[in-house]
C-alpha cells in the first residue's frame, strides 16, 4: 500500500503585504503617541470604525472602481451582501456621520488612526496594507476649518523631530482646479481621469502627466494604463498649471478660498516656509470639493537599491462637502487630513529623526532555581524596566547566546554563589558584543570582567538603571 504523500502550503507573504519586526512597531508606537498627542491638544476626540464596510457605503471613489473587488478587497457575506476593507477611514467616517447625525455636536471633530487595504498594484514602498492617522472636521464651511488642519498638521511634523525646511504644506482648490478644466474644455466623464493624472505629478514628472492626459501611458513592467484621451489644445491648456505663466489663472472661481485660509494661516504665524500656496496640488479621490493639500519631505531619502529619490507625499487631505450627502441626500460640509504613518515614518527612520531601537531589554538568566529568575524579572518590571527571564535550554552558553539575538542591553546571573552572597552579577550587553560568541561556562563568562558588575541583591533596580545610562 503507497503511503500519501503530505501536501504542505509554501511558507510565504503574499504579494503587495509584509511582516513588521518588533523595533518598527516599536518606533510605530511611539511615533503614533506624538501624533495622538498633538491632535487632542486641538480638542480632537478619538473614534473607531470597523474594518469591513458595506461596499455600496464605500462609494465609487477609487481608480477604476467598475467592480466591487477592483481597487478593494471584497467579499459576500452570507446575507449576499457586497462587504469591502476600508481602503481610507474618511468613508467610514462619512457613513458613521450619517448615521449619528442628529445626536453629534456640530462640528463634529475626530481623529483615528488604522489599517487600510488598496488592491492596488504593489511596487517599492506601495503596500497594500498600511496606517493612515486622520483628523476631521465635519460641519463646518468656514476657511477657519480647513486652516486648522493645516496648522495642526505643521505641528505634527515639527513634534515629530522635522525642522521647518525639511517639508513643505501645500494647498490648493478643486473648484479651482475645476474651473481650469472648464476652461479647457474637460467633460464631466473625463475628469476624474484628469484628476488622476494630475495627481501623479510628482512621482511621474511632466512628461508622464502628459501621457495620461493624453493617449495613455506604458510603465517600466510593460503595463499600459488608458489616459483620458485629450487633445493636445487641452493638455497644454492644463499643463499650465506646472508652469510659470498661471499668473492669470487666480481669476477662476476658488481662488479666494486659498487667499482667506492664507489669511488665517499667516495671522497665526504659519507662513509660507510652514504652509504655501501651490497650484500643482491635486488631490486623485474624487470626493474633494474645494481646498486640498498634501504635506512633502523636502529631503532626499534611499529607495530599496539604495538611490537617493525623492519621497514624494506623507500626508494630504481636503474639504469633501458632498460625501454624507450620499447617505441623506443634504449636503454637510466636512474637511480632514490624512498622515501616511508607514511612509512618513520610514523616510524619518532613514533621516535619523525616528529611532527605531524598543526599549532596553534587561535578561534574567536562569540557573539554580527558574522562581528566582521570575522574581527578579518582576522586580524590574514593576520599577518600569523592560525584563525577560529565561524559559527555555538551561545550558549557560545557549542563554547568552540567546540574550545576544534578543539585543538585551544587561543579563542578570544569580548562581548558588551569588544567592549565598546575597549579590547578583549584571553584564553590560552592549559593551561585551563578544559574549554570546564563544563563552560557554559560566567561569568564562565571570572572566570577562569588561562592563561588568556584582552588586548587592537589594540594590538591584538601582545598579540596573545606572547601568542603562539613567533611561530610566
């Protein structure tokens, strides 16, 4: 009789996603706080909406959204009804407004921070999973709303170890921007594909904007996307917005709306070195309905062949009037800003700016009894300290070793000598990178006397955190 052969799924990530080690979602979380802070210092108040949201409620807003699996991950609950992962946290927030809205102050402001899935074509840096952290203001049409936004989002930056210089706000209007394509033009069919291609300026340059706008444009894979099919005449005519002859555009309607929140923004002294005026910002979601903005990094940082490029946008948003309107038919006006936490925080981790080390780790070895290893190990983490005891091969070497991959800042030896002696012995890690190499017994390790230490049991917590330099 043949025995089966065992069938065994190939370990691997799927396309566009990625795993995430303990110091970046270390750096994540800190980096989330500064955030979290700045935004309640603005009065904002936090709000969670699920992942999943009816795909009908999500709205068509997405590039080439035709079907209800294209540009999102969709599924049929067993009610057969259309569900989708939210590819931003404005819909949903939109749909909870709707919702809530009689019960809601107005404005209403929140923030919330969260995955999002795009099913998109993944490529260097583009996840189709990743943070964004939002902040919204909803019923409200004053400049004053938007304004805020920007301020706050200047701050955040700053909180977040930039300098003023390293980025740069920008604003503009899509009524202004739709008053250009009038002018050249452009029908409603094809302005969403118009504003698509704007959109790509930065990362794409002149040349392949005009591709898009025109006939369509062929990537470095050979993947052809359709552009929106305009003549030449309407190309240059909207081309004029990268140009140096857009004086005489400040005329077209939306235009005022950037001079009121320029206005507010420099009575406050948020001036154009923090937050200025460009009309090359374009937003691609089709839901905005007057003034974007997005937030760049002025530096250059290294893309994964080690090239210095330019990062593009961390953040963005804009007023969107008429999304509630599509649940209750009466228009609310609403304005928010998006940070892409992953990118940003990767372009800051390049920069030096975000450290991306956890908090010191302090291991317990575990030699005659396993109970004192835990005692200790509690000890030093009800003073606040970062400990780990050992639960695994009792053999000294091993657990050096281990202690050496885990990157533990200090062990910790209690040995029958050391507890007879009421003293315990504590090695700096990170000033004996050798230990875990060779060392194999515990009279090699006490040999290497470097960086290393025996100090009363009693005192502990008080040697361990002199030890980490005062981090604690």
């Amino acid at each position: 009789m043949t025995k089966e052969k065992t069938t065994r799924p190939k370990a691997r990530l799927p396309r566009g996603f990625r795993d995430r080690s303990g110091a970046e979602i270390a750096a994540e979380r800190r980096m989330l706080e500064t955030i979290r802070g700045v935004y309640e210092s603005y009065g904002f108040a936090p709000l969670e909406t699920p992942a999943f949201e009816y795909t009908d409620a999500l709205g068509k807003f997405l590039p080439d959204l035709d079907r209800p699996n294209e540009g999102v991950f969709s599924l049929k609950d067993d009610d057969d009804q259309w569900l989708s992962l939210r590819y931003d946290l404005t819909a949903p927030l939109a749909r909870y407004v709707a919702e809530n809205f009689q019960n809601l102050p107005k404005p209403f402001r929140r923030y919330q921070v969260g995955q999002v899935w795009r099913n998109e074509k993944p490529g260097p840096g583009r996840y189709r999973e990743f943070t964004q952290f939002d902040a919204d203001t909803v019923g409200s049409n004053s400049p004053a709303a938007d304004a805020e936004l920007l301020m706050m989002l200047a701050d955040t930056l700053e909180a977040l170890g930039l300098k003023r210089g390293q980025y740069a706000i920008k604003i503009n209007s899509r009524k202004f921007l739709n008053g250009i394509l009038a002018l050249a033009g452009v029908g409603a069919d094809r302005t969403g594909a118009v504003l698509r291609a704007l959109d790509k300026f930065d990362r794409l340059g002149e040349g392949g904007v005009r591709d898009l706008l025109g006939a369509g444009r062929k990537d470095e894979s050979g993947d052809f996307t359709r552009g929106a099919g305009l003549n030449a005449d309407q190309v240059a005519k909207i081309m004029r917005l990268f140009t140096d002859d857009a004086d005489d555009l400040t005329t077209v309607a939306g235009f005022e709306e950037l001079t009121a929140i320029r206005t507010i923004l420099q009575s406050a002294g948020y001036r154009a070195d923090r937050v200025a005026i460009d009309l090359s910002i374009v937003r691609g979601l089709d839901y905005y309905t007057g003034p974007v903005f997005e937030a760049q990094l002025t530096f250059p940082v290294k893309n994964e062949d080690g090239e210095p490029v330019i990062f593009g946008s961390v953040a963005g948003g804009g007023r969107y009037d008429d999304l509630v309107a599509r649940f209750t038919g009466q228009q609310v006006p609403a304005t928010g800003v998006s940070i892409g936490v992953s990118r940003l925080m990767s372009a800051l981790m390049q920069r030096g700016v975000l450290a991306s080390a956890e908090e010191p780790l302090v291991f317990v070895l575990a030699l005659d009894e396993i109970s004192r290893s835990f005692e200790m190990a509690r000890e030093l983490r009800n003073a606040g300290i970062r400990a780990e005891a050992y639960v695994g091969n009792k053999k000294f070497g091993d657990q050096l070793k281990y202690a050496d991959k885990r990157g533990a800042a200090i062990a910790i030896i209690e040995g029958s000598e050391e507890f007879n002696s009421k003293q315990v012995t504590l090695k700096n890690l990170a000033l004996g990178a050798e230990l875990a190499k060779n060392i194999e017994s515990r009279a090699e390790w006490l040999g290497e006397r470097q960086a290393q230490k025996t100090v009363k049991r009693s005192d502990l917590v008080k040697e361990v955190r002199a030890m980490l330099g005062g981090a604690k």
